[in-house]
C-alpha cells in the first residue's frame, strides 16, 4: 500500500495532503541520472588507469616476451662474437701456418649486394617477424660456426699430421759428412768385396773411422737393434712411420734399444766394421713401403742443391765396390 504524506498548512490551518509537482520529480530523475553518470565516468577513469584492458594485457605481454627474447639474442650476439673472433685468429694462424697470406673472405666479396637485401628485407617485416628472423639467422650462423669449429679442428690434425710426418722421413746423412768424401759406395749394381762378383747393393757405404757417431735420419721407434755374424754385424733397423724403415749397419757398438723412440740427429750407434764387413763403415738403406730405394734422395734437410749434385754424381760411380 502507498505511503501518503501529509503536511501543516499555516495558511489553511489544517493538514493537507503531500503533492510532489511533476517538474520536482523531473529535476530529481535527471539530477539522479547525472550523478549516476559522472560516478560510472569516474569509475571507468579511474579502472582504465589502474586496471589494464585486456589489449594492454596482450601488448605487455608481447612487449615482455619481445624483451626476454632480444636479451637472449644480445647474450647469444656476444657469445656469436667472441666465437667469431676465436674463429678469425684460428683462421689466420692456419693460413699463416700454410699459405703465408690472409685470404679475401667470400663475404666481403658479396657485401654489398647482401647488405641491400638485407635492409630491404627488414624494413618489410614487422617486429614479430623481425624477431624470429633474427633468431633463425642466429641459429643458422651457430650452425655453421660449429660446422667450422669441426672444420679448423680437422686442419689442425692435419697439419700437426703434416708436421710429425716431416719429422719422420728421413731427411739427413747418418754420419757426418761435411766435405761429401765418405761416400764410398752407392746404390745399385756393384762387386762384392767378398766374392768379386756384381751384386746389388741396397744402400749406400759411408766411411768413417771406428767410432765415429751415427745419428738416427728421422723420428721413430726402434724396430730392431741386434747383431747378425753373416750380414750387418750389429745394427739397428728405426721404424719412422708413413711407411719408412732406415737400416744403419756394421756398427762396433749400438746405444738405443728396441721400442725406444728416437728422434732425428740423435746418436743411436757408432761405426764399426762388424759382421760381413771389409773395412769400417756405415751401411744406411731407406725403405718405403718394404722395397729399398736409393738413400742419396733423402738427404734434403743438410744438403745445399751444389752438394747435392756431388754427392749424386759419387753416388752413381758404378765402377767402386761396395764395402759389405
């Protein structure tokens, strides 16, 4: 039931009843509709400053991730870089170590084309694309960088190969031989001092006084160091490795021992005139690969191309018997 309101009429002296006028009620209605109004517009300023929409959501995540991520790249960029210059120093002393020279790198030759289509395509993403291109392209270079780490780790076996193997080959006279006269005989047919009948002879003769040293021509192990009464006396038979065998024999006594490794210049023995012999001496054959070949080409490292020739020509000299 509806309350009616009643009030004291001092004009009229009695109670009469209450009649809000239609234009009270007016202004009322829109007096309540704009507070209504301003305190919802309050409220949605107030929420808009402090209670992100969900665009403002999305794009502060986006803008985190965006952040996470570039850190990311710029520890990897500086991890990429330090790489690179490791690389670039390992690339010099290889190419110094071989050519002697610094080699044009393929991409400075394609820089300039490369660096138009560069920009070109950068400037036609945005920064979603831009990021994992970015990233795709760093994990491409790292990629290859340790494809080229597997690469320089090769050519450094190699080349450590390369060295050991120069080491190896014989490449000295086992004797002394300053003034070229201790050849006394060489490689090839010649007349057994013993029998006096032509037979091959598979090494070269170096005459010295008993005693004097005898040095191993390359790096190797011992493979024997022994004596035989009807053949090289006391002898010692290196293996260098690659296929290489050196024979030094007749020697009065032997120093090194088998399995011992020895390295080139190293004394291993001294001449002598034991087992088949004529006369003091050095007997010295290379082998390679199991077959003897003439050891006069295998003097390179102590030899100028002048005494190289005298020696071939002593060498040669068919008509000296050999000493063993």
């Amino acid at each position: 039931m509806k309350k009616i309101k009643y009030y004291y009429n001092t004009n009229t002296l009695r109670y009469e009843k209450l009649v809000t006028p239609l234009r009270v009620k007016l202004l009322r209605f829109f007096g309540f509709i704009a507070a209504a109004l301003v305190t919802a517009l309050i409220l949605v300023s107030i929420a808009f400053r402090f209670i992100p929409s969900p665009e403002a959501k999305l794009a502060r995540a986006q803008y985190q991730g965006m952040k996470e991520n570039y850190d990311v790249l710029n520890n990897k960029v500086q991890t990429l870089q330090q790489e690179m210059a490791s690389l670039e120093n390992r690339d010099n002393q290889v190419y110094r170590s071989i050519f002697e020279a610094n080699p044009l790198p393929d991409s400075a030759r394609a820089k300039l084309i490369e660096q138009k289509k560069e920009v070109e395509k950068v400037e036609a993403m945005n920064e979603d694309k831009l990021g994992n291109e970015l990233a795709n392209t760093l994990n491409n270079l790292s990629a290859r960088i340790n494809y080229q780490f597997d690469s320089y780790n090769d050519i450094e076996k190699l080349i450590k190969n390369q060295g050991e193997k120069l080491a190896s080959i014989p490449a000295i006279q086992p004797v002394s031989n300053r003034d070229l006269d201790r050849i006394a005989s060489g490689f090839g047919m010649r007349i057994d001092p013993v029998y006096g009948t032509p037979k091959m002879h598979k090494g070269l003769d170096f005459t010295a006084p008993q005693g004097t040293p005898i040095y191993a021509t390359g790096n190797g192990v011992v493979k024997e160091a022994s004596f035989s009464a009807g053949g090289f006396g006391n002898h010692v038979i290196i293996n260098h490795g690659y296929g290489y065998e050196t024979l030094y024999g007749h020697m009065v006594r032997i120093k090194v021992r088998n399995g011992q490794r020895v390295k080139r210049g190293e004394l291993i023995g001294w001449v002598g005139s034991t087992g088949k012999s004529t006369g003091p001496h050095c007997h010295y054959e290379v082998h390679v690969n199991g077959v003897e070949v003439d050891p006069v080409y295998f003097f390179y490292n102590d030899l100028t191309p002048e005494q190289f020739d005298r020696l071939l020509k002593k060498a040669a000299n068919g008509s000296a018997k050999s000493l063993d």
